[in-house]
C-alpha cells in the first residue's frame, strides 16, 4: 500500500531515511517487533533462568532473590510515567535509542553484581529500560502510524515480543552452561549497545505526519464521510481526562491482572514443574513452546480485533485464560504439561492485542505516550507482585495448588470488569463515563 504525502509543519526528523514504494509505518512495526524481542533480557522469562545462578554463585535464598526482583520490578514501575512523559515531549525515536542503551548498560551493570544491594540495583535497571521502557515505546510508536489497521500492526509487532520469549530462555541457559552468568550478561548487552540502539536512531520516526504522511498511509482528499477524514479528526484525551472514565480503571486493572499471573507462574515454573519431576531443559522448552503457540493466534487476533469491540474480545481472552492454571494443577506428566503450554499459548496470543489496541481506541494518539505509561505501570506493578504470593503459598502449604485456584478466579474478576469497560465518549464537551 503507497502513501501520499501531505504538507507538514514539523522540521523536526522531517525526512524518511530512506525512499520506499510502501507505507513507512510498516518498517516502525518492524522496529516496534525488534525493540520488543530485545527487550527480552529485562523479561521475566530471562530473569527466572539466572535465579538459580544468583542463589548458587552470591550464596542467597530463593526467597531473598524473588523479593529483590519483586521490590526493583515495583519500584521501576511507578517511577514508568516518567518514561511516558518524555516519549510524548521528546519523541519515541530518541526515547528508544535511550532505552536500548541504557537496557544494554544495565545488563552489563548484572554481570559485576556482588550482593543484594547490588542484585536489587540490577533488576531495578533491567526492569525499568526493559519490561518498561522497551514494551511502551514501541506499543505507542506502532500505534501513533495506524489507525484503520491498527490491530494488525500490534499484532505483527508483538510477534517480536513472542520470538524473543521463545529465544530468549533456551539462548540463556546454553550461554549459562557455556561461559557462566557474569558472560552471558555482558554478551546480551553488547548485543542491545551495538545492534539495536543504532537502529532505532537511524530508521525510527516519531509520527506519520512528521514526514508529511497520514496514519494508514491514508491520503488528505477525501469525502465528508470518508474514513481518511475519520483518522484526522480522531478524539484525543489528556490523561486528566482519562483519568476521570471508569474504563481508564477498569481497563487499568485488566492490565495488571495477566502481568500479575504471568509473572508468578513463569517466575516460579521451574519450582512449580520441577516439584512434578520435570527437568530444567523440558521446563526451558515450555517456556519456549509457549510464545511459539501464542505466534499464529496473535495474528488472528489483530485481525479479530478490528472487526468487534475491543472490551468484548479482552473479556473472552480472560475466559481462555482460566484455563492454564487450572491445567497446571494436574501436570503430574509431560503430555498434560505440553497441553497446559498449548492452553497459555493460546490464551496469552489472544490477550496481547486488544490490551495494547484499546488504549489509542479509546483515549488517541496525542497524550499516548503519558496515558499508556500509567497502564503500563499498572501492568509492571502487577508483574512485582506476582511471584509473592507463588512463594507465600507454597511456604504456608507446601504446594502451589491454592495460588492456581486463586489465579483462575483472579481472571474471572478480570473478564467482568473487561466486559464494564465500555468506550467513554464526550457529550456536549464533558464525559459519559465519568466517574466524578
């Protein structure tokens, strides 16, 4: 799909890096698919194969590891709206290249860590430029070049994020065995430093109208009904605003929610599984397994959520949801824990999208940056808290069976608020769905 081009006041990046026979906004969603695969070291599914390399070589307990990582992951995410107002004052282009950096800086920062103070600082640093800065910059970036197509463009740019949950833990545990944590750190950071931190500055453009094109590569002469007319008179919200909708905190709440439960579990599999007689390298598959089945179904997705409203598809991906946990009590052999990663594969590739595609929906694309940046906290904060109460049930009753019971019900909740979180719309200059 060519794009036409319209007059621009904006100076700034004015230029495409290079001249293309199709809509620039595809090459930001492939940016947007890398900076989520590199965000992979600041990830869960990276952290939890180290956990047994910090408890063996710094001499600490699981218990102490697993709440430094929740109390770093905490505190990075509610210091993340920081992050989000700069994306939308500075730009998403400098912002990337900042988080690149600063993620490969941090991976370095882990390979000389010492002690708890030291292993806090670390998670700190992996959290807040990675699973923070490294998801919301790109989400907001592939959001700001599409409007009509949105769902599809979040789709393959999360497919980057999946490739990396799937790389990401098989390529730590063989770097692991072969030149030890300390390397295997210091390798991952050379990797974001030198390979993606230039990439995002030379190819990344902050907006479609900055170059002189329009969201969609739509074009500007179009009918007083047509849709391009649409995308330029498109609603945008301040945070403020938002701030005021019940949807903003039910929505908010639905994000922390798969954060929260996703985290625990992957945080703890290795526990969890191993407690059934699974070893370390079928448990690194399933990890790995899971992104790959997600891969097909978050396709599907962008597709889906383009057609129906978004609160109602988040809501039956909550349904699919209760399904893993469940699974996971009864995974005493490898074939039902080879369905429990089919059941979280599929679930997890419905949940990816309309989580990302309702925010612009509902509140824009001017304020994304600032509005998406307090969600996005909520979902870091739900990410700490997961892996406490994994450990407080299992060191109260000596398994993880109540926490899964507990989980399963946690996404019921989760389903109902989704199905409340209905699209706020202004009436005569105020909201009505205000809550004030």
């Amino acid at each position: 799909m060519k794009s036409s081009t319209v007059k621009s006041n904006n100076t700034t990046s004015a230029k495409l890096p290079f001249e293309s026979g199709f809509f620039y906004g595809w090459m930001m969603v492939v940016i947007g698919g890398m900076g989520m695969f590199f965000s992979g070291p600041g990830q869960t599914y990276s952290n939890s194969v180290f956990v047994e390399s910090y408890i063996s070589n710094l001499g600490m307990e699981r218990t102490t590891v697993s709440t430094l990582y929740s109390a770093a992951t905490l505190t990075s995410g509610c210091l993340l709206f920081f992050v989000g107002k700069l994306v939308d004052r500075i730009g998403r282009r400098i912002m990337l290249t900042l988080a690149a950096l600063l993620l490969g800086i941090a991976c370095l920062f882990n390979s000389f860590v010492m002690g708890p103070i030291m292993l806090f600082i670390g998670f700190f640093m992996l959290r807040y430029f990675g699973q923070g800065s490294m998801t919301l910059i790109p989400n907001t970036l592939v959001s700001q070049w599409f409007f009509k197509y949105r769902g599809r463009a979040l789709s393959f740019a999360s497919l980057g994020g999946l490739l990396g949950a799937a790389s990401f833990p098989p390529l730590i545990n063989w770097l692991l065995d072969m030149y030890g944590f300390e390397n295997t750190w210091r390798i991952l950071g050379a990797i974001l430093i030198i390979i993606f931190a230039p990439i995002s500055y030379y190819f990344v453009r902050n907006r479609p109208e900055d170059v002189g094109l329009l969201p969609d590569g739509a074009v500007q002469h179009s009918g007083e009904h047509g849709e391009e007319s649409k995308v330029l008179k498109e609603d945008s919200w301040t945070l403020s605003e938002a701030m005021r909708t019940k949807a903003f905190w039910f929505v908010m709440i639905c994000a922390a929610i798969p954060a929260m439960i996703y985290t625990g579990i992957t945080f703890q599999i290795f526990s969890i599984l191993g407690e059934q007689g699974i070893d370390r390298m079928r448990t690194a598959f399933v990890l790995s397994l899971v992104p790959l089945i997600s891969f097909g179904f978050s396709l599907i997705s962008g597709f889906i959520v383009e057609r129906v409203k978004v609160n109602r598809m988040l809501a039956a991906t909550f349904l699919l949801n209760m399904a893993a946990p469940i699974i996971l009590l009864f995974a005493e052999t490898y074939a039902i824990v080879i369905l429990f990663a089919v059941a979280w594969g599929v679930a997890q590739g419905f949940m990816n999208i309309p989580m990302n595609v309702i925010w612009p929906t509902y509140y824009g694309r001017q304020h994304l940056g600032s509005i998406q940046s307090i969600t996005t906290m909520a979902g870091v904060i739900g990410s700490a808290l997961g892996p406490i109460p994994f450990g407080l049930a299992y060191d109260q009753f000596g398994s993880y069976s109540s926490i899964l019971i507990v989980s399963a019900a946690i996404w019921a909740v989760g389903a109902l608020l989704a199905l409340m979180a209905k699209q706020p719309r202004r009436v005569n200059n105020s909201m009505n769905d205000s809550i004030i």
